[in-house]
C-alpha cells in the first residue's frame, strides 16, 4: 500500500493531525464567538428543566425563562456580595503579603542555600578562580498596576456574563426554532428524531453530571472549611467556596486548591505545622472524594477518561483560558454523548469515556462483557 492511496495509516495519521490543528486555531481565532456560544449553549441546557417547570405552571415561555435567568443572577449575586469583603481584605493585604511570604520561603531556603554556597566555593577554588562578572542594572519594567490589571478583568467578566445571560434568555425562548435549523443541515428526514433524542441525552447526562459534581464539591468545602476554621484560619467560608469552585476542575483544581491552603498558612502562621496540616487534610479529603464518593454517585456512563480529561484542560485552558478550563468537562460529556448517538462516532466516544464496551480491559476481554478480541493484550 503506496503511501498515495487514501486508507495509508500515515495519510490517515496526517490528515487527522492537520485537522486536529485547524480546528485548535479556529477555537483560539474564534474565542470572542465561539466562547459565549458555547457556554449559553450549556447553560441553556441545564436551566431548561426549571423554565419546562414554570411553563407546566401555565406561566408564558419568555416569563418562565426571565424568572429562571433573574434567580440565577441574584443568587449569583448574593454570593458575590457575601465573599466580597473577605476577597477584597485579601486582595488589598496582597503586597504586603507577598513581601511576607518571600521572608518565611527565605528561612524555609537558608539550610539549602548554605551547602549550595559551600559546593560553589570548592568548585571556585578547584578551578582557581575567575573574572568577577560586570554588574547590570535592569530597569524596572513599567506597566499597569494591580489594580488596574483587577478592573479590567472585572469589566470583561460582568461583559461576558450580559452577554452570556441575553443569549440564554434567546435561546431559551427559541430552543425549537434552533432545533429546526440545525435538523436542516442534515441529509436525511430522520434528522429531527435525532437532533431531540440527542439534545434530551445531552441535557440529561450533563444536568446529572453538574448537579451530582455540585453537591460533591459543597460537602468537599464544608468539610475542608471546616477542618481550615478548627485550624484557626480566618475566613474559613471564602476558603471552602473558593475549594468547591476549583473542584470543578478535575486534577488541577484540587492541587492548586491545596497550594493555595498552604501559602495562606504560611502568611497567617508563625510556624508551618498549621499549614502542613491543613495541606494534608485537603489532600486526604480529596482523595477520598476522587476514589470513592465521584465513582459511587457518577454511573460509568458519564465517568471521563483522566488522561483525556488533562489534555483537555490543557489545551481548553490554551485556546480559551479559564473559561475554557471550566468548560472542559461539561465539553467532554457533550462530545461523548453526540458521538454515541452518531453510527461512526464509536471511537471517539471509547476514547472520551473511560469504560466503554469498545475498549479492551486488561485481561484482553471488552468491557461489560463484550466479545473477546483475538489476540489478548500483553500485560
């Protein structure tokens, strides 16, 4: 087989890494559309079932999804408002904390930094010396402020949350009309059958998936703010909210969380003790969250590949930053659930998913006890 003829494995392998590329441009050209878009999309998909509740009360499509959307903003709003002091207390003790912590690393560093001094000195006088290096004096580079750097990603936050409430509230009210558009681009007149059944899937697995992850990630908070107050932490609620809103994104959000625990430790504490205990507390209860209440609640249906799940957050977080990371999950199952429902969509749903019939397990036998293949896979 020449390499000219279309089913060559290194055609198919170019083919498909051009078009893995062009498509990772287009996300990150696209961001200013493409991001507001996709996140109505998904937020239209989880407030529907509140707006189908309302409209079921004899109330009128676009009232019922004017209530929703007004509710999710006051809620929104009174949480803001709630954490704000405390945020901005922090914010505000920010320089001075830095300058703190520089100090308390600068102890932590002393013992490693005497021997290395030591080696560079007996490295010196093995090779008998050398030119003292000229001094440069680098100028400092000028730029904005903090403050300034604040303001602008607020004003780009409350811009994009407008825009993202408007495009929920239209679709919201026009969900059938953008269902009909989407059925025209099919082939076939079997399409609106499974444009719904798929967007009912969707809706679905993606609610069940946000609300069970929600109510993991309140009691992974409470449990860590509380653990943080006994600790004597101050603020212990901006703590656990701040742990369960990063807890929405898998492997990464938990480990900055930890991160994040410790350097409030060591700036609130004359000794590490307090803040190598909270660390060790959140670690544990992590732990105890990502193997074994996430797999008890989620079915295998909705659990994701780790690995697939990374890089997704790794390139999400590339192309669209932190709403890209936030969105990288709910993405995830979406794609999984569109390539089940779609005939040669088997192998990316196998691949997003992390049981799935067509992958093999380690004995060489599929999953849910499926055909064994021929040849067993080596262990």
């Amino acid at each position: 087989m020449s390499p000219a003829d279309p089913r060559h494995p290194l055609r198919i392998g170019v083919e498909r890494f051009v078009l893995a590329a062009l498509l990772l441009a287009t996300l990150r050209i696209g961001r200013p559309v493409l991001l507001p878009l996709v996140s109505a999309g998904i937020a239209t998909l989880l407030l529907l079932p509140s707006v189908r509740l309302l409209e079921r009360l004899h109330l009128p499509r676009a009232l019922a999804s004017a209530t929703v959307l007004l509710a999710l903003v006051a809620g929104v709003a009174f949480g803001v408002s709630q954490l704000q002091g405390p945020a901005a207390e922090w914010m505000q003790r920010a320089p001075e904390d830095l300058g703190e912590l520089q100090v308390k690393l600068q102890e932590l560093r002393e013992p490693v930094e005497t021997v290395v001094e030591a080696a560079d000195q007996v490295e010196e006088m093995a090779e008998g010396g050398g030119e003292e290096a000229a001094e440069v004096e680098v100028a400092p580079e000028s730029g904005p402020s903090l403050s300034d750097r604040l303001l602008g990603m607020t004003w780009q936050t409350i811009t994009f949350f407008v825009l993202l409430i408007v495009l929920v509230f239209f679709m919201l009210v026009g969900r059938e009309r953008i269902v009909a558009k989407v059925v025209l681009l099919a082939p076939d007149s079997d399409a609106w059958g499974r444009v719904v059944s798929c967007a009912s899937s969707i809706r679905v697995q993606l609610s069940t998936f946000v609300v069970t992850m929600t109510l993991i990630n309140i009691g992974l908070g409470i449990g860590v703010g509380t653990a943080l107050h006994l600790l004597g932490y101050p603020n212990p609620i901006l703590w656990g909210t701040l742990v369960a809103v990063l807890n929405f994104v898998p492997y990464l959000g938990s480990a900055t969380g930890i991160l994040i625990v410790g350097v409030v430790g060591l700036l609130i504490f004359d000794t590490a003790s307090p803040a190598l205990g909270a660390m060790a507390i959140y670690l544990v209860l992590t732990s105890l969250e990502g193997t074994l209440i996430s797999p008890a609640l989620l079915s295998r249906r909705l659990s994701l590949d780790p690995v697939v799940t990374l890089v997704g957050i790794l390139v999400m977080g590339f192309v669209w930053g932190v709403p890209g990371v936030l969105l990288t999950v709910p993405i995830l199952v979406s794609v999984k659930v569109v390539a089940e429902h779609h005939e040669g969509g088997a192998m990316i749903a196998a691949l997003i998913g992390e049981d799935h019939p067509a992958v093999p397990s380690r004995d060489g036998r599929e999953v849910e006890g499926g055909p064994a293949p021929e040849a067993a896979v080596p262990s």
